[in-house]
C-alpha cells in the first residue's frame, strides 16, 4: 500500500494536462478522434460532436421552460391576482421566467448528454 506521501495529490493530476505543449493533437472525449487542441471547447468536444450534440437537445430546454412557466400562468390567470399588478404586466415575469427556464433546462440537457456520450477517458 502506498504512502499517503508517494500518491500524486489533487495538483499533480488536475494540473497533468497543462504541461501537454499548445496546438498538439487531442482526443475527443466523445468520438475518441483527434483533433488540434484548438478544436477542442472546454470540455474536450471536438466541434462535430458539439454540434450534434445542440442538434439533438435543442427541444428539451423549451419543454422544460414551458413546465416551469405553466404553473406560474396558470396560478396567476386563476388565482386573479390582479390587484397588484394589471393583467399585461404579467407577461413580464412569465417572459423572465420562462427565459430562466430555458438557460436552467439548456445547461441541464446539455450536462445530462455529455455525461452519457463522453466515453472516452483522457488522461
């Protein structure tokens, strides 16, 4: 059994990959191709796998949005909570609420598929 001393610590292994040299080939973590290092986004995705990837989540975030914003119209059309604010005036909180729902459920979808398609472990 190692050392607690002879283990890399948390440094050493996050930081493995910025000693790699800028513009050398890269895999990408969900195809497994390489690609120039400049290719790659963020999370090790080469620009064809992020496309199909935006492709195939670009409706969910609006289903998710439109579950968020039901409710909401729905308690303010019939809880007639219009002694506060005037019936248009509505609109803008269920505007804001349902562009938060779209970037709340974009990030969520996008997440969700690169945890399920990222089969290639770089390292």
């Amino acid at each position: 059994m190692p050392r607690r001393a002879d283990r890399p610590g948390p440094a050493e292994r996050e930081g493995a990959w910025h000693l790699r040299p800028r513009g050398e080939a890269a895999r990408c973590r969900a195809c497994g191709a390489f690609h120039p290092e400049s290719d790659l986004d963020d999370a090790g995705w080469c620009r064809t796998c992020n496309a199909d990837l935006e492709r195939r989540t670009r409706k969910a975030p609006r289903l998710i949005a439109a579950a968020i914003v039901l409710p909401f119209a729905v308690w303010v059309v019939l809880g007639g909570h219009f002694g506060v604010l005037p019936r248009y005036a509505w609109l803008l909180p269920l505007a804001a609420a349902y562009y938060l729902g779209l970037r709340i459920g974009r990030e969520v979808m996008k997440g969700y598929a690169r945890w399920r398609q990222t089969r290639v472990d770089v390292g």
